[in-house]
C-alpha cells in the first residue's frame, strides 16, 4: 500500500462521516457516497464489475470526490470468517478468497473491486458488510441440516442466510412506520429482487430464514432456481445426463422466472404484462406466489404471533401484482391483500385497522452499509 490519505477537508466532522458503500453485484454495481443518512452522490453501471468500463467509471468516480472517512463493501457471503461488520485488514483480506465457492456469481468480482478501491484510496479504513450477519445467531434448529455430523463439522455446513442488510434497514423502517421498538416486534419480511429470500424476526432477531448455505437456496429468483429436489439433482448428475459445470449454469442463469416462463423473462414486469395471453408467463407468477407464501408460512412457525408482513426487495416494494398475490394465499396467518395505495413506498399498504398490517419499504442496503460501517469503526 502507498503513502497515507490527503488530509480530510476542515470543515468534517467526525459526527457526520462520509462513508462511500460499495454493492458489487455479479452483472452490476453501486457506489454510494453517504453523509448523515442521507445519499450525496452515486453511481450505478450494468455491467460486470472487473470490466474495462466499469472499472474506469469507479476510478473517475471516486476522483471526482474528496477521500471519504471510510468505505463499507457489501459482502455476501461472509461464511465463518466474517460474522460481523469487520475492519478489513491483509490479514483478513488474504482469507477472503476461500470464501469464493460459496457465492461464485457475487464474491469474486466484489472482491476485485474492493482491491481497486484499497488501491485508489489507501490509507481509508475499508469495512466489511457481510450479508449473512443479520442471521449470524440463528437458533440451532433452523441453522443446522440433517447432513452427517463429519460433513458439517469439516465443512462448516449450516443454514447462513442472506439479504440481512436489506432486512436490517427494513426491521428498523418497520419499527418506525409501527411506532413500536424493533426489539418487541415479530415479523415476516420478504425480500424479493433478482435474489429473493424471505425471514422470520423475533424481538429484533432473525430466527428463520429461507436462503441456506448458498444464495441458490429458497424461493425461486429471476434466473435462480431456489431449492429443488437434491435427488433430482444427483439423477440429472448420473449416467451423463448433464455436466456439473452445465448443471451449476441451468441452475443459477437459466432457471427461475426465466426457466418458469419459457425464456420469455426474468422480469416480474414484464410476465405480469404477458399472462393475459401467455401461459408459461401466467405459470411463472403462480409458482413465484405459491412458493413465496410457502416459505413465508414455514417462517412464520418460529413465531409467537405476527405484528405485520413486510416487503422488500425491488419486486417487492415495486410490483402490487406480486404482493396481490402472495397476500391473497396468506389468510390463514390473518393476511389479508392489501387494498389500494399499493405502490406506495415505506408505508402501510394495507387496509386500516387490518389485523395483520402489510408494510412496503424500499430497499436501501446503502444507508445500512454506511451505518454498520460507522458503527464498525466507533
């Protein structure tokens, strides 16, 4: 590493740090600057992070700025390394990269752009967000698999869950939108974006989640399966049906929505425009709903009672149709659809005096990096 940091300008305060959040995605990435909860700057790109446009957008970017008091990455999968938001180190940094098996579509390129900005911003402390934080004390009967105890302890094999960012900014916009502390809440939340999982909060703690070992597990995403029979799995394995490498690609690229409907597209948007006259689409949106509400009943096990449902996610604060859907099969836990003022955004969407509320909160996993990252370093 070079020399330290330009100093910081004299008018910051180090009650008011800007931190710039890093949320590097498989296909595209966000850089956000972020002072005092609120977002100052950003960049977005649709491309691979690592790419010759990408990584020249980043570096003008972050030139254009003043150095920030600190950089918090997203990370998705901290495994056993990182089980909280960490400080990074070489150290640490050296370790990351056993991590990669666990989420080959995010880790790798979050990583290559985390060592270009360490490289463009040295001497800026860098933090860890790990995404599998929030679900860090799971309670044993929902973190571990019925696998051989050999297989478990050599490997490491448990539930770890995902998407706790966006849970943890959602439980807190809960609370607020309830008027009641995080602490005494018992939630369902649905994440539900081009990954989707959905987890069960107790009293400010996730006790269940749907999304295991792998970001591949769970309800079915844009071009993820989510779970499927393993014995399907090892049949399509044997007697040269299909490669690893060809069933590792069908299963995180070409299965999902896009597998449901045919090809047509990962796009909830674009299947809830097509069911009318297409099939496979219409298909698509009644397998999505039936296996969200599935997981969600399942969640909903681990509780004692529940205080509302709340979306997340960009299908899930963006689409009605969805949510219509997935409400609509959820009577028996006292759902009920909710009923006008679907698009609104952090607010209660269903009808007054319900006995269930239904809460939509846009995701913001930037304002919880920047505050995870704040916290890290104090």
């Amino acid at each position: 590493m070079s020399a330290a940091a330009p100093d910081r300008p004299a008018d910051r305060s180090p009650q008011l740090p800007v931190v710039l959040t890093v949320n590097a995605g498989s296909a595209s990435l966000r850089l956000d600057y972020v002072r005092d909860g609120e977002v100052v700057d950003g960049l977005q790109r649709s491309e691979p992070p690592g790419s010759a446009g990408a990584d020249r957008a980043v570096q003008e970017f972050i030139g254009a700025h003043e150095p920030p008091d600190a950089v918090g990455h997203r990370l998705v999968h901290g495994g056993d390394l990182v089980r909280t938001p960490t400080r990074l180190d070489d150290a640490v940094r050296a370790d990351l990269d056993r991590l990669n098996t666990l989420a080959p579509l995010h880790l790798p390129p979050a990583l290559r752009l985390l060592d270009r900005i360490r490289d463009q911003l040295p001497g800026v402390p860098q933090v860890l967000c790990p995404d599998t934080a929030f679900h860090a004390h799971l309670p044993d009967a929902a973190a571990t698999y019925p696998l051989p105890a050999q297989w478990r302890r050599r490997w490491g094999l448990r539930r770890y869950g995902f998407h706790g960012l966006s849970y943890a900014y959602a439980l807190r916009r809960s609370a607020e939108l309830l008027g009641r502390p995080v602490d005494g809440l018992q939630l369902l939340l649905a994440h539900l974006g081009g990954g989707a999982s959905v987890c069960a909060v107790r009293n400010g703690r996730s006790v269940d989640t749907s999304m295991g070992f792998t970001p591949l597990d769970g309800i079915p995403m844009s071009k993820r399966s989510g779970a499927v029979d393993p014995g399907m799995l090892l049949w399509l394995l044997d007697d040269d049906r299909l490669g690893l490498a060809e069933l590792s690609e069908g299963l995180n690229h070409r299965a999902g929505l896009l597998g449901l409907s045919d090809g047509r597209s990962s796009d909830t948007r674009d299947l809830v425009a097509a069911a009318p006259q297409d099939p496979a689409a219409a298909l698509a949106l009644a397998v999505y709903a039936h296996r969200v509400r599935r997981e969600l009943a399942a969640a909903a096990t681990s509780l004692d009672r529940l205080d509302a449902l709340v979306f997340t996610g960009e299908i899930g604060w963006d689409q009605p149709e969805v949510r219509h859907d997935i409400c609509a099969g959820l009577r028996l836990l006292g759902v009920e659809p909710p009923d006008g003022g679907n698009r609104e955004v952090d607010s209660v969407v269903s009808a007054e005096g319900a006995g269930v509320p239904v809460l939509v909160v846009e995701p913001r996993e930037d304002l919880q990096v920047a505050a995870e990252t704040v916290a890290a370093l104090r």
